[in-house]
C-alpha cells in the first residue's frame, strides 16, 4: 500500500475522518490544499472485470467439497476445522453499498460452515434486513480468500456505513479496486482472490458453534449461528488457501490490530480533538483496554473522553476499560502509567463503574452472555474543583516506607498467607499489588484482601490490588493486563481501609 511505518496509517486514518465528515472548501486555497483528496476519491469505484484469475476453475453441485480445501484446526480442543481468513461479502436490501467483513467459520461438511458473526456487525444487519424484507428466502452470501492488503484491511476499518470497503480499499491503495461478479449471486469478489466459496444462508437454519481457542487465550462457549450453505466454489489455477489461528498475542491478528489501532487515532482526534494518542494494547486483545493520553481544560473533562470513546464507534462497543492519562505520560509505556497512576489516582474519587453494558459475548467472565460492566479510570492531574470532592483526602499525608522496609512487609505477608506464591508492588508510590496465588477455594480472594489490610495498611497507600491465578508472571505488565481482560467487573470495589474505602480488587 506504499507505507513501510505503521504510524504513516495515520494518515489514512485522517482521510476516513474526513470522508466521516467532509468539509467544503473555505476559499480557494483550501480548495488547492484539498485537491490531494479529490484525486484520491477517483480511485474509490471499483473496476469491474468481465473475467478474473478467482474464477479459472469452478465447482459446482456435487463437485463441492470443502475437504479439498486444507482448512486447519488451530487448538487441540477445537471441535471442527475453522476457516479464519476469509472475507465476507454480504448486500442489505436497503444498502447501495456491498460490505465486506472477517467472521470465522466452522466447518460442518463438504458444502456447509458456521457463520459466525455478532449481532452488531455489517453482514448480521444485512441479514437482518434482508429477513425482514425477504421472510424466508436464502440470503446470498460469498467468501473470499486471499485478497490483497488494501481490501483486507478495509473490512476491518470503521468506514461510515454508506461507503465500501471497496472504495475505502482503493483509497489505500491508490488504485481502483478490481472485482468479477460471483458466478451465482450479485455480489462482487475480489479479481484477484485465491478461492471463493459462493452459497446462502436460510434464515432459519442454525447449528452450534465452538468451543474453539479464541483470540482471548481462552476457548469460547458453545452458541448458536447461521449455517452457510456452499453451492459453488471458484479458484485459480493452483490456488493458495489463505487462513490464520486465533490465540493469545503476539499473533498475526494481533498485527493486524497495531495498524488499524493508528488508523483509530486521527478519527478520534476529529471528535475530540483534545485527544493525543489513543493505545489498544495487544495483550487487551487490541479492543478490551484502552489508553487515551489527552490535553485537559477543565474539571471532569477526563470522564467526557470516557464517555466519548465508549459511543463514538461501534468498534469500542465491547471496550472494557478506558484509562485517561495528561499528554505528559507515553500511554504505551506501562511503566509510566503506572506511576501516574500512583501520583493521581484515587478509586473512590477517579473510578467510573458502568454496569449492564453490552459486551463481548465471547467474555465469559460475566455470569450473563452478551451483558456486563465497564470500567473507567482518570489517571489525569486533578484540578482544584476535583480535589475539593475527596474531603476524605483534604490534610493527608501518604505514607512512605523504604525498599528494605517494604521487603521486610513482603515476608511477613507470606507468612500470614502461606498460598500467596509471588507478590510484586511496582513502586512503593504506585499504592498497587500484584499478587498471584494458589487458589483451591471460592472466597479466598475476600481472606487474601483481609489479610492485606492487615499487612500493610499505614505503609502503603494503597488503591489496587490484582489477585492473579498461579500461571501469571505479577512483574511483568502485558501478562497482567492480559489477564485483567477476561474479568467480570462487578462490585469487586472492597471496602479495604477507611481512608481508601473503594480501594479497587480485580481478582
């Protein structure tokens, strides 16, 4: 696509916002300085092919069969191969527009797969539409594999939704994006794809889908999707398949997720311009955490950004945490996050709880599927407006211990909880715990919290503690916030000292 730096996808990033929201010129001039984007919106039709390499050879009818295609398993307990990679093409019936998404799909028998989408995302809403206008007629659908960079990377980007990813693919590129007709359907494929499945979905047939290991390192419950039924398959001559595995990062998902994370910056900056950077961190799984650096004017401005992340784009829809820093602190050092954290955070003052909230249906932390809780936490210098809402604080000096004291504590709360196997307190000014335990019984956190409040209330100010599993390396920072991804964030908020009284337990 003509970048060799991740961060020049910024600049693509600023061309989606300004395709969101199009100003007209100001004058002349401005008319000059935009012509740059005028010549690049030539390239946003697609060139339609009257023949293309993705269609040299074709199957059809009984020639189907999806066990010629090396479609892989990912996991040991995967349930049935998967295909990962591979982009699907849908059409509302009220949409000019084709929309192109990447949703797996399980692989049930020679002609048949699962296609499993969210409830929120482009090819679930045709559907929906299309049921609604077409009660009871076969969905076209199609897939294809291999496609070049620009067009995968337009299904995953948050174009408006009257633009394709088509077009908004032929920006990328510089070039118009080629497409042929699928042989069975309207839809257009990708000219220089590898392999297409082309098929439709009955709106009423369904079958179960997973557990499969998933992109959270863990492996998904058992849900219900459409079925996709195959009746042509289109290829090269000697095709080659295109598929990936989903886990824990580093991945090649997660790639993926670093470069549309760039894209997400200058969007962002549109609507909130105070915004400085915005970081999904992989091991969030490039959605669940965020960390937005911002330039803050005034009281409470930091929970406005929260607030903003969390409705501007459907994207940040399943975002749990959001985590606000000033422009001084590098958002994706961890390091200084933390200390910032230590300087300026207060739970009882800065924590934002939303509870009911949509949320990934794969996060099995939460006793509801589909439903639970966000968390929001302003790491900003507080004004005197802010300040003067922690009475609790007003006059309070924190404590200050010494490393060797600060050992010398470590010890003694391994003695009085022998199951504790590893603690780490990233600075003594940070009030943080990283524990991780030996847990063999429901409630031994709240004994683990106790015994904490005993240890160390009066050495160290404490405003969080992370209680971890056995297998989580507590000093080492993308472990830890890979495992905050997962959890239920519920009332875990412990009353712990009365100075601290909403002292915060992710456990």
């Amino acid at each position: 696509m003509g970048r060799t730096q991740v961060k020049e996808l910024r600049e693509v990033g600023k061309l989606l916002a300004y395709l969101k929201e199009p100003e007209p010129p100001k004058g002349f001039k401005d008319a000059l300085d935009k012509l740059p984007v005028f010549r690049q919106v030539l390239n946003m039709p697609v060139k339609r092919l009257r023949k293309a390499p993705c269609q040299e050879i074709i199957w059809q009818g009984d020639e189907v069969d999806l066990d010629k295609v090396p479609v892989m398993s990912c996991w040991p307990e995967d349930v049935a191969p998967l295909l990962t990679w591979g982009l699907t093409i849908t059409k509302g019936p009220n949409q000019k527009r084709q929309n192109l998404g990447i949703y797996r799909q399980q692989k049930l028998g020679k002609n048949k797969v699962i296609m499993r989408w969210l409830a929120h995302r482009g090819g679930a809403l045709d559907l929906r539409d299309w049921t609604e206008k077409n009660p009871g007629k076969p969905f076209p659908v199609s897939v294809a594999f291999g496609a070049d960079p620009a067009t995968i990377l337009g299904a995953v980007t948050p174009v408006p939704d009257t633009l394709s990813e088509y077009a908004f693919a032929g920006l990328l590129r510089g070039k118009k994006t080629e497409v042929v007709r699928s042989v069975s359907n309207d839809l257009d494929v990708p000219a220089g794809a590898e392999i297409v499945l082309e098929g439709y979905i009955d709106p009423n047939e369904f079958a179960d889908e997973g557990p499969y290991g998933d992109h959270t390192g863990y492996y998904n419950e058992v849900e219900s999707h459409n079925v996709f039924t195959v009746t042509h398959v289109t290829m090269r001559n000697n095709p080659i398949y295109h598929s990936t595995y989903t886990g824990r990062p580093p991945d090649e998902p997660a790639v993926l997720g670093v470069a549309l994370n760039e894209v997400f910056v200058p969007i962002l900056q549109k609507q909130f311009p105070e915004i400085t950077d915005f970081y999904l961190p992989p091991e969030g799984c490039s959605y669940r955490f965020a960390v937005v650096t911002m330039k803050k004017q005034y009281p409470g401005h930091a929970k406005r950004v929260m607030m903003g992340v969390w409705s501007f784009l459907r994207q940040f829809m399943y975002t749990k945490f959001v985590l606000v820093c000033d422009e001084s602190v590098d958002g994706r050092d961890w390091g200084e996050v933390v200390a910032a954290m230590g300087e300026y955070f207060e739970p009882q003052r800065d924590l934002v709880m939303i509870e009911n909230t949509p949320i990934d249906s794969l996060d099995f932390a939460s006793p509801v599927v589909g439903l639970g809780s966000k968390m929001g936490l302003d790491v900003t210098k507080k004004w005197d407006a802010e300040l003067a809402t922690d009475k609790e604080l007003n006059g309070y000096t924190k404590p200050e211990i010494t490393d060797s004291e600060l050992e010398q504590t470590i010890q003694a709360f391994k003695q009085m909880y022998p199951e504790v196997l590893d603690l780490h307190v990233p600075k003594a000014q940070s009030g943080t715990i990283i524990v991780s335990i030996d847990k063999t019984r429901a409630g031994q956190v709240d004994e683990l919290l106790e015994v904490i409040k005993q240890t160390f209330v009066g050495k160290l100010h404490l405003k969080m503690v992370i209680a971890c599993d056995d297998d989580v390396v507590v000093s080492d920072w993308n472990d830890v916030i890979w495992l905050s991804q997962p959890v239920w964030i519920h009332l875990a908020i412990r009353t712990l000292f009365k100075l601290n009284s909403k002292s915060l337990s992710l456990s």
